[in-house]
C-alpha cells in the first residue's frame, strides 16, 4: 500500500505540498524571521532582499512572516470548518440512510437540497452580516456549507453498502442499527469521506481566502492571505508582488490538497487495489 | 427418522409482495409476488432442500425465515415462539440458535474486519463478557474445525480464495453453535472443484454439530445429495414438496419434471 502510494504522482506531490504548508503553519508558532504584527514605516513596500526574503508590505512588515502566520491561519480555518461539516454531515447522513425513504431522510435530503440551491460565498456573506465580521464566524458559515456535502456523500455511500451481504450477515448474528453503522458503516466509507475531506479542506482554504479579501473574515492585526491580497490590491501598480505572493501561497495550498485528494480517491478504490 | 423429532423452525402461510416501478404515466404499480402463502417446517436434526431457478423466491424466504425481512403475510416462528411478537432484544437474544451462510462469499464477510473479528460477531452478541483470549480460542477452534490455521486470524477476507472464505463465513455461522442453520446457494459462487469440498464439509458440521439445515440451491444434484425432504419452488409458490427421494424418482408437477430433465447427465 504505501510502497503503490509513493509511485502515485498526483498523492506525493499534494502530500509534500500539502505537509509544506503544515510544516509551514506549525513553524510560525515558534519562529518566524520577524514578528509579523510589527510595522517598520522606514521600511515600507521593499523588494525582497537578504533581509526580507519577499520583501515589506505598505506598513513596512516583513511578507514572509506574514505567509507563515496566514498558512497557521488558513489550515485552522480548513480544520475547524471541515471538521464541523463531517462530524454533523455525516451524522445526518447516517441518521438519512438508516431510515431510507421515511420522513425523517426525505426531510433532511431536501434540507440539503435547500442548502445546495444557494451560492456558497454569497450565502456566507449574508450569514457574516448577520454574525457579524471575524474569523471565528467565517468558519461557522463555512462550516455550514460544508454540512450537506458530507450528508450527502456519507448517506449515497451508505446506501451502498448497507445492501451488501456483510450488513445482512452482522444483522443474522444480532448486531442492530447503531453498532452495524459503528462497526461495519463507517469503516467501509471513511475512505471516501477522507477523499472528501482534502477537496472540502481545499475550497474552505478559498473561501477564507475570499471572505478575508471582502473585509468580514480575518480581522487585522491577524495576518491572513485572503486580507494581504486586499491590502496589495492598492499598491497594484508599485509593488505587484505583494498581490503576486499570498495570491501563489493560496493556490500552492489549494492546488496540494486537491492533489491529495485525487490521489488518495484512486488509492483508496477498491477496483484498482491490487490483490 | 425425524418426524418425531421437536419441531425447531416453521413457517405459516408467508408472503412477501414488491411493488415495481409504474409502467405507463397511469397505471396502477405492478405487484411481484416474491414469496406467495408458503409454509413449511423444519424438525432438531433434518434437512429440507429448497430448490427452484433465480427468482423463484427461494432468497426472500431464506430472509425470512432468519427475520432479516418482514413478511407482508404470515408467521415464522423458532422453537415454537412466533417471532413477530418477540422484543427486538428478546428477538437478538434468540439468533445464536439460528444462523445463516450467504451465497457469496466475497460480499457476506466484511472487507474492511479481520478475519478473527469477524468470525466473532455473532459470538460477541451472544457472549458479550467472553475475556479475549477465550474469544480468541473459540474462533479458532471453529476456524480449525472447517480446515483453516490460526494464521487466519489477523488476516482481512480479500486475502482468501472463494473457497476459504466460505469456510470463513460457515465458521462464523457455526461459533454460537446453532440448531438452525440456513444456507443460501452457499457453493453456486464457486468453482465446481471446490464445491464438493465446501458440500462435504456442511454435510460432516450438520452430523457433529447436530445440525437442522436449510439448504437452498438451484441444483437439483447438490439437494438430492444433501437433503431428506425437498421443496420446488415456482414463481414464489410451493409446486411440490415430499421426501426427497420420492420427488426426485417420481416428480408429480411438470415444473418438477422440467428441472429434472434440464439436469446435465454424464452418460450423454
């Protein structure tokens, strides 16, 4: 198994990016070349130099540091609203699947239906002037949109195996409802909810992105990728690498998670599993 | 030889119906009859063959009989209890005396559980206070009793042949020791060079084991070699039913007659 996944190419390269940018985040908690919240005014908008590996902001703070602290910031953004998504998606899918076709399922399908109908970043921002602007809020209204689609992967997978004889087999030898979903359920699907997971974890990273460059996720002093790109936008014409920097730091990370995605999907099928 | 045995399995009059997809825009959905008002009985220590083509309905009723599907019409009852009135936990309390082998081997054992846990199961339901080594030692002994070794246990299904996993899923069948056990076509997934062994092997467990058995199979062979009364099932309904030999020498519906004659001899 891991000797077939470091021949996969798209798996080891989204891991190594996919580690980079955690290895990345985790490192910024102890060191980073310069404290990112401190402005240097007599250092402003600089090309990178030996002193600054990719040069100063508009306030003179050192872009790197900034990078590093914005990579602990989006991986916490992905974690926390994935994280929210498959404890309570696939809950729902579960509870959907085990009572297929009754009121229960059909109400909490269509409810994800309803969440599907609206576009995902427009809905949050309308969930943002509710909650009001914040990173925590942003995770909770990305969170949410991540919901239906662990509902609706967990049940159609379910489904799947619930009609396999094995399920029958655990139900002849007395197993019921929960400890069937405990014990057969969910190890059988968690490859694919894991698949999953790392394209959720990409398009959260994006959406942070997206709404911290609108002003209502990140607040400042936080560094985050998404505000960096907001910020550089008025210095387009004097300094395009300040946009041209977390702009490549937020598709290098997209780019590596939906890489481990794809490869863990193909590792993960059972039909092309060698026997 | 058996009819004064005690009666351990019965089943009164069951139906099962699917409802199928409408044809038109307007009208009505057609009914399948699965399994039309069937009964039978099963006595401590025989075997009743069922026998009929794919779709005769000879798989719902296993079902059934194992209170895996509801019937629509009709009453199953084990050791004389009718089990639509047992509690679900007084119903899970009784399975370790009725246990079932399914047809296909590489979807009955859960791919993603070690052999061990799996041949467990049913013991774990039964006996949920067993220490682990004790477990342990009775899955084995059960594992060598149907010609596995204890490097079986830490292994996961996809690692056996067809054959070996059959083995497996009538080892699991086997641990709680039950009175009953029901086989659904257990040998039509495999090879014909291992069917005789798997077909020896059930017949030895029923005589150590003591075994009432349920034998379905769309093999009139394999039935006659096995079973002491036979069952023919058509389109869901019993055509005919008797002593095995019986059946088999003199077949009183044509139906009978047709399955027999559509049985490959070797002197042809």
């Amino acid at each position: 198994m891991i000797g077939r996944a470091l021949r996969h190419p798209s798996f080891v390269v989204g891991l190594l990016i996919t580690l980079l940018v955690i290895g990345t985040g985790l490192l910024s908690l102890f060191w980073t070349p310069y404290d990112p919240g401190v402005m240097r005014i007599m250092n402003r908008l600089r090309p990178p130099s030996e002193l600054n590996w990719l040069g100063t902001d508009q306030f003179g703070r050192d872009v790197f540091s900034m990078l590093m602290v914005g990579a602990r910031n989006a991986l916490l953004v992905g974690i926390v609203a994935v994280g929210i998504g498959v404890t309570i998606g696939v809950t729902l899918g579960m509870i959907a699947a085990h009572g297929e076709g009754s009121l229960l399922d059909e109400a909490i399908m269509r409810a994800c239906d309803f969440t599907f109908a609206f576009p995902a970043v427009l809905t949050a921002i309308l969930i943002l002037t509710f909650l009001g602007p914040g990173v925590v809020n942003a995770i909770i209204a990305i969170g949410i949109f991540n919901i239906p689609v662990f509902a609706r992967v967990a049940r159609g997978a379910a489904l799947q195996v619930m009609a396999r004889d094995f399920i029958r087999a655990a139900r002849a030898a007395g197993r019921t409802g929960f400890s069937i979903i405990l014990r057969h359920i969910l190890p059988n699907i968690a490859g694919l909810i894991i698949v999953q997971a790392s394209v959720q974890f990409a398009l959260a990273i994006l959406a942070e992105a997206g709404l911290s460059y609108l002003g209502i996720g990140t607040q400042p002093p936080n560094p985050s990728w998404g505000r960096m790109l907001n910020d550089a936008q008025t210095f387009l014409a004097q300094a395009p690498l300040l946009a041209i920097f977390p702009g490549l730091a937020i598709a290098f990370s997209v780019l590596g998670f939906n890489l481990l995605g794809d490869g863990l999907r193909d590792l993960l099928d059972p039909k092309t599993k060698e026997r | 030889m058996t009819a004064s045995n005690p009666l351990l399995l019965e089943a009164l009059n069951l139906s099962r119906f699917y409802r199928l997809p409408r044809r038109g825009l307007f009208g009505a959905r057609p009914v399948l009859k699965a399994v039309d008002n069937v009964s039978l009985t099963l006595r401590d220590g025989e075997t009743l063959g069922i026998v009929g083509e794919s779709g005769s309905g000879k798989s719902t009723l296993a079902r059934m009989l194992m209170a895996l599907e509801q019937p629509d019409r009709g009453e199953v009852s084990w050791m004389g209890e009718n089990i639509s009135r047992l509690s679900p936990l007084a119903l899970r309390s009784r399975r370790h005396e009725i246990q079932m082998v399914f047809q296909d081997p590489y979807g009955s054992l859960d791919p993603r559980m070690r052999v061990l846990d799996s041949v467990a199961e049913p013991l774990d339901v039964a006996r949920p206070d067993l220490s682990a080594e004790l477990r342990r030692d009775a899955v084995l002994e059960i594992l060598e009793r149907v010609g596995l070794t204890a490097e079986a246990l830490r292994r996961y299904p996809h690692q056996f042949s067809g054959g070996q996993r059959q083995r497996i899923a009538i080892a699991r069948a086997l641990i709680t020791r039950p009175r009953i056990l029901v086989a659904d076509e257990p040998v039509s997934a495999l090879d014909v060079s291992i069917q005789a062994q798997i077909l020896n092997l059930l017949s030895d467990l029923r005589a150590e084991f003591g075994l009432a058995l349920i034998f379905i199979s769309h093999d009139l062979g394999i039935v006659r070699y096995l079973a002491d009364r036979v069952m023919v099932m058509h389109h869901g309904k019993v055509v005919e039913e008797g002593e095995s030999e019986a059946v088999f020498s003199a077949p009183a519906h044509d139906y009978t007659r047709a399955l027999l004659a559509a049985m490959p001899k070797l002197d042809e």
